[in-house]
C-alpha cells in the first residue's frame, strides 16, 4: 500500500480501500461483510455481527474462489483477500500447493479450526455461511463439505444459509451422502445460488435438484434483466428471492425495472423478496428503498430471540413492512421447540390483507417495543 498515515502498526493506511474515502466508511464496509474491524490481524474473517441485511453473522471455514461468470468481475471478496488479507490468507497453505497458489491470497484454502466457531455462538441467529468463498467449488475437499454440513447438522439451533454459484455440485454432494440427508436438507439448512442475469438460469434447475425445505435465489449484483416466471409457477420450488445492485469501484448500475419486474413476479407467486440494497461507491451508497419502501420478505424459519429483519423496530415485536397490497409481519410464535440440544422461537411469515385483524400481541403505534406487549406463555425464551 501507499499513501496515507501510518498505523500503530507501521502499516501505511489506504485512504481509498474498496472505494471507501473515510474512516467511517471503511468500518461501514467491514460489517457490512462480516469482517472484524481490528485491521491488521483480521484472521478469523467472521463477525457476531453483519451489517448484511438478510443474515446475522458470518461463518467462513473455506476462503478464496475463482470467477465464473460476469457477475464475478468486481467480487468483493477477491478485492478483500488481495488488499486487506493477503498476510492472513497467504500464512495458510491452500488445498491445491503450487507456487502460484501460495502466492494467491484469493486460492482456496481450508481452515479446520473454524468448525468449532457455530457452537461457539449460544445464541441462535441466522449464518450466512463462506461469505468469502464458495462452499462447493471444486477445489474443496468433498470430506471438508461433508464436515461443515456434519457441523450444521450437529448446531441445529441457527439457521445456516449456503450461498453459491455451483449448485451442481450441491445436487451431486447430497446424493452421494444420503446418510447425512436421508430427508434432504433440513428446514434449518437453507440452500441458495446466485442469478445475475438470464443467461446464468440454468443454476437454478440445479438448485431445484436439491432436495431442500427452503431454497433460495440471490439476484445480486442484479446485471441484467431477469425473468423468473417459469421458475416461480411450481409452488415450493424457490421460497425466497434476494435482489441487489453492485458495490464497489467500477459497480454498474442497477434498472430499477429489473428490481421492480423480480418483486412483481415474486408476489404473484406469493414467495417472500428482499430488496438488499441499489449499490454505488459503497454498499449503501444508494440506499435500499425500493419504490419508497423497505422490501424485507423472509421464507418461514425457525429463529431464536432475534424476530426482527434488520431495520425493523424490535427484536420483540412485530416487524412490518408493507408491499402495497399485504402487511407482511415476522411475529414470534410461542411454538418452542428443541434442535441441537437448544430451545428456539419459531419465527413466522405471516400475510394478512390490509386492514385485516391484527395479532393479539402486537402493540399499538407508538408503544413503546418491549416484551411486555406479549402474553406470558408467547415472550421468548432464552437458553
């Protein structure tokens, strides 16, 4: 690096990291991605939290990736790795040892000792899982994969969500382990690939193959126009959709007819969409109003303590957002259950006509958010 004040650690600081010009920014920047913010020494690459807004936490025990397709060119992850991390990555010895692979922060590499970190966390949250990487690319071992999922089966108080552009691969790696999945994959392993544009579809027949509770797609960075009507007409075949516009230095921009078309087509299907975010300079340059409004949909899930979408009002009361025709309201049930040796509330999505009878728990406009707005047997409980 060059340029910019020294830090205490003689590091010299990079006034223009990621596209981000102030301080402010590159910490913005850092939770945004699930990246502890001490720089240097950011080894672990997770985060309790994460300023994404559909997850709570990050869990990397694979870093490093290679492109694939155009909605690869500006991936956050390899510009991280090669600017912030390379002393970090490059002290580990990636899974294929060349000389130009050591050399390459962004080769993928295992870290073993990461698979404690889930059962680490008491509290159930929602864990976007290799943030910085791709669970499923061919250069992980098929028995590391076997041992992350072993990991999410064993901590089934969060809901994991696998986030990836091989979802070929997925299909292939649950056949072939059926006694991991004898059911598929359970209702608190969510599995999702990314859809950029039209011409990358054909991942989602793969993601389809996947025996899953909950399947879902991530339209981001949204490049292109993307029609998903004949993906969405089979009830239970995709329940969630994400859709974002790119961040970063050279980020293109995103049509809001491309947004407005995906939200549309959800709706008429009736599968919950979230909209992350427009894009720009920075992840939050432009905001995340589409049309006027927050679009925070979530599927149905089992979820503890933490009922809220982030921006909501409280993670004991309802949250709303409403898309026009629905007022749709994470509402905690007072289901509670048991997975993975800890106690959980059950969060549901729930869709009632507007104007239409409210749940006997939610509070009035203006109230106060606290727990007491709850009857007894339905406030949540902690273990």
């Amino acid at each position: 690096m060059t340029g910019g004040s020294p830090t205490p650690t003689g590091r010299p600081r990079d006034p223009g990291i990621l596209g981000c010009r102030t301080k402010a920014e590159v910490l913005r920047f850092h939770l945004v991605h699930g990246i502890p913010r001490s720089y240097p020494g950011m080894g672990a690459i997770l985060s309790e939290r994460t300023a994404i807004e559909w997850t709570d936490a990050t869990w990397n025990p694979t870093t490093g990736c290679t492109r694939v397709s155009d909605g690869c060119d500006h991936c956050y992850a390899e510009r991280l790795s090669r600017r912030l991390l390379a002393a970090t990555y490059c002290a580990q010895l990636p899974v294929v040892n060349t000389e130009a692979n050591r050399a390459n922060p962004f080769a993928v590499r295992t870290w073993p000792d990461r698979l404690e970190i889930p059962g680490s966390w008491r509290r159930p949250r929602r864990v976007f899982v290799n943030s910085m990487s791709d669970l499923f690319h061919r250069d992980v071992p098929e028995e590391f994969v076997r041992r992350c999922f072993q990991v999410m089966l064993g901590i089934g108080r969060h809901v994991y969500q696998v986030l990836t552009k091989r979802p070929g691969r997925a299909a292939r790696f649950v056949e072939r382990h059926r006694d991991l999945f004898p059911k598929g994959l359970p209702p608190h392993v969510w599995i999702g690939t990314s859809v950029e544009r039209q011409s990358v579809d054909y991942r989602i027949h793969h993601l389809l193959a996947v025996p899953a509770s909950v399947r879902f797609l991530s339209c981001e960075p949204l490049i292109g126009a993307l029609d998903l009507s004949s993906f969405l007409t089979h009830r239970r075949a995709i329940h969630w959709v994400i859709v974002g516009g790119e961040s970063g230095p050279g980020a293109r921009p995103l049509d809001p007819q491309w947004a407005r078309l995906v939200r549309d087509q959800c709706h008429a299907r009736q599968v919950p969409f979230f909209f992350k975010q427009w894009g720009g300079r920075t992840p939050k340059a432009g905001g995340r109003e589409l049309d006027g409004q927050d679009w925070n949909e979530l599927p149905a899930s089992r979820l503890s303590r933490t009922a809220n979408i982030k921006g909501g009002d409280s993670t004991t009361s309802p949250t709303r957002c409403s898309n026009g025709r629905h007022d749709v309201r994470v509402r905690m049930s007072s289901a509670v259950g048991r997975s993975g040796g800890s106690g959980y509330v059950d969060e549901r999505l729930e869709r009632w006509p507007v104007g239409g009878r409210l749940a006997r728990h939610e509070r009035s406009p203006g109230t106060p958010p606290t727990q007491s707005h709850l009857p007894g047997r339905d406030r949540p409980r902690y273990v």
